[in-house]
C-alpha cells in the first residue's frame, strides 16, 4: 500500500518500536503528513551516483520514500547537480531519517510554549513538528537556501503551521527572536557558533550534530549558562551535513597520491582501530586537527584497499594500505604533516587513556573559543555491603 495515511502509521509504528519516538512527541508525529513537505525532485543513489527521481515518474517509490526509514535527499551540490550529466556529487539538503528526527527532539527536551529557533529548515518537516508541540507563533526557523526556504515557507503555510521562516545564515542565529529556550540545528558544527550561545536563554539548551573532520558523528546538548558560556556533552550518535561555512571537503587524487615520492613506513595498527571504532575516531578527531579519512577498496589500480588522510589545507596526505589479515601495515607520509604518525599518537594516547567513551567528553564554549576535554572516569560502583 503506498497511500500515506497508511505509509505514515507504518512509519510511526517502526518509530515507536525502536523506541526512538517519545510519548511527548507521537502526536506530533501522527499529525503531520510528511509526504506534504517532500519536493517533487528526490535524489537517490544508483551505484554510481546520485539520480533524479520525480514523482511523476514514479509516485509509488516516491511516496515510499516519503515515509521510508532513510533520509530523503532533496537537493544535491546546492541545486546545481555538479556531477556529469544530471549526477549529483554532493548532498546538500535532505528531510533526515525519521529516527534520527525523534531521536534529536527527544533529546532537545522542549516543552509546550517555549521558544524554539530551528537552524536548517530544509524541508520545513522538523520545522512542523516542533510547531505542533511548542506552538506555531513559538518557533523559528532558519535556511540559508532560498529556493528551499521558500518551498518549505508553502510547505508549512498550507499544512497549517505557518512558522517564520528565514532566509540567512543560521550560523549568525536569528537574535530578533532571542531569547530563545531551545536552539536545534539540523546542520553539524565543528565549531558551535557563539551567537547561538548569546541567543539562548541562561539555563536553556543548544542541540547540534557536532564532530571533527575525522568524526562527524555525535549529537551534542550544551546548557548556556550564565557567564557567557556554555557546557555540552555528547549524548547521541548522528550524522549530518555540515554548516555551509564549516564543511570540510578532501578527495584523494593520484596526483596528491603519488606513493612512490612519498616517506615510507610500517604500523601494526590496523585501520579498522583508527577509522571503524566510533570511540577511538572520536577521540583522534579531537586531537588530530583538519584531517579527514577516506577509504578506498581495492580496484583495477590495487590489489589492496587503502585508508586515506588527507589535510587539504597543508596539503598533506598519508595512507594505510590494507592487507587483509596482515599484522603489519605499510605507510606512506607526504607534505608538511606526518598525519599517519599524528593519528597512530592519538590512538595510542586513546588506548592507554582506557578506551574512553563520548560520554567522558565535555565540550565547553566561551566567548573566546570551544575546547573539547576528557572527564576523569568515574570510580566503580561500591558493592552493596
Ligand atoms: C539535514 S538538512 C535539514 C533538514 C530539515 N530540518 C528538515 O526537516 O527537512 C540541513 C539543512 O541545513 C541547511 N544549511 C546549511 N548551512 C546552513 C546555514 N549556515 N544556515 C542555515 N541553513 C543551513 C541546508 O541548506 C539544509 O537544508
């Protein structure tokens, strides 16, 4: 069936099973028809690259997607698909997956009648939903696209919600509302923008998809306190597309490859410990400055896949060649930073610190920065005597 009263139970449903959906946030859920905020235009991937799918051409697999358990992709390369003919290189909007939506509302803990400014508005979606909960005349919403910040201005205006939104960079927030009780962005900061702090009421919240360039994969909630500053924790597993201004783009290529001019050396640290390891790559992130890792599975050119590092900003590069079952790895280094010998540091640093985990960072803001410090571990429970 592909009607969406029934696609929208369905997906509710799922929601309510994994736990994600709160009981303060199903109704909301229930009320709002997503598919009324999806564009025509979705992007999908084939293989080889992100497509097209109109919905006139397909309006079953459009409105399955619609409600469908992954993130819909609504724009690519900033609406001016970059690829060659009408591929898409880059994905620059989607209305997120459903569980990470319930997941980000449940963590943002807003209340009926609190002021809410949404950075990101996108489709308009979580723009709705939190209109439902907090009141409509309560929140706000900020895109910097115009094109999707008009789509989801009529998205909103005729489902009922008509939220204000603008059209801006979110980075600076929206201060005409301020002071806020809630700011949500549903797009990932490395650096959370210190407007946001000075807009937020003390004592109210900030949530935001936060991460490195290694890691971009945690949910952060920071309470604004009242000195002008901010303390945050991560308290979630996501991830996002980043601020327009703070995206951090690296490709290899086989010029800036070229492993036969480049140092050499071996590991006995496999690249499933440094890149796969959610708490390790978090903590070589927070140590390892602009760099990002990709990897590469083995093709026509190589037997073996290769895990990059790449800091476009020194141009400097180091890989890990992958062998399969080997028990040592060999290295190459190229440009102004030994990135591997950086990253190889770290994860020792993160292996003899314990193996600590998100919930030992704390991330503290002040008007003169944001600096990420690990906790003490907290001492094991005393038996019961
Ligand atoms: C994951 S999408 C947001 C999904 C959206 N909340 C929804 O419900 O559909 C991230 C959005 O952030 C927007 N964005 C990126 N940088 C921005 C910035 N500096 N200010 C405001 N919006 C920004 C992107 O254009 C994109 O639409």
């Amino acid at each position: 069936m592909t009607d969406p009263e029934s696609l929208s139970r369905q997906m509710l449903d799922r929601l309510t099973v994994s736990g994600e959906l709160s009981l303060a946030w199903s109704e909301a859920f229930a009320a709002i028809p997503r598919h009324r905020f999806i564009p025509d235009t979705i992007w999908i991937t084939d293989g080889a690259g992100l497509v097209p799918l109109h919905r006139s051409e397909d309006p079953q697999e459009w409105m399955r997607r619609a409600y469908g358990p992954a993130a819909v992709i609504t724009q690519v390369d900033d609406g001016h698909p970059a690829g060659p003919g009408e591929r898409g290189h880059y994905i620059t909007s989607s209305a997120s997956q459903p569980d990470v939506v319930a997941l980000m509302l449940a963590a943002l803990d807003a209340q009926p009648g609190m002021g809410g400014l949404e950075i990101g508005t996108g489709t308009g979606y979580n723009a709705a939903l939190l209109a439902h909960r907090l009141g409509t005349q309560n929140v706000t919403s900020i895109e910097i696209d115009p094109e999707l910040a008009n789509h989801a201005r009529r998205a909103l205006t005729s489902t009922g919600y008509p939220v204000t939104v603008v059209t801006g960079d979110g980075a600076d927030g929206y201060p005409d509302g301020a002071l806020y009780d809630r700011i949500m962005s549903t797009a990932a900061v490395r650096q959370v923008p210190y407007p946001w702090v000075v807009q937020t009421r003390p004592g109210g919240t900030i949530l935001t998809p936060w991460g490195t360039p290694y890691h971009n994969g945690a949910l952060a909630s920071f309470t604004v306190n009242s000195d002008g500053g901010a303390d945050g924790r991560v308290v979630g597993n996501v991830a996002f597309m980043r601020l327009r201004d703070q995206r951090f783009r690296a490709t290899v290529d086989d010029e800036e490859g070229d492993e036969t001019t480049a140092r050499h050396s071996h590991t006995t640290v496999a690249p499933y410990n440094v890149a796969s390891d959610y708490d390790a790559s978090l903590a070589i992130g927070m140590r390892v400055p602009n760099c990002t890792n990709i990897y590469v599975p083995a093709n026509g050119d190589s037997d073996y896949a290769r895990l990059w590092f790449v800091d476009p900003t020194t141009d400097s590069w180091a890989n890990l060649v992958h062998r399969p079952g080997a028990d040592d790895y060999p290295v190459h280094q190229s440009g102004p930073r030994n990135l591997w010998d950086e990253i190889e540091t770290a994860y020792r640093w993160w292996r003899d610190a314990g193996r600590p985990g998100p919930q030992r960072w704390r991330i503290t803001i002040t008007p003169e920065g944001q600096q990420a410090t690990l906790t003490q571990a907290s001492p094991p429970a005393r038996p019961a005597s």
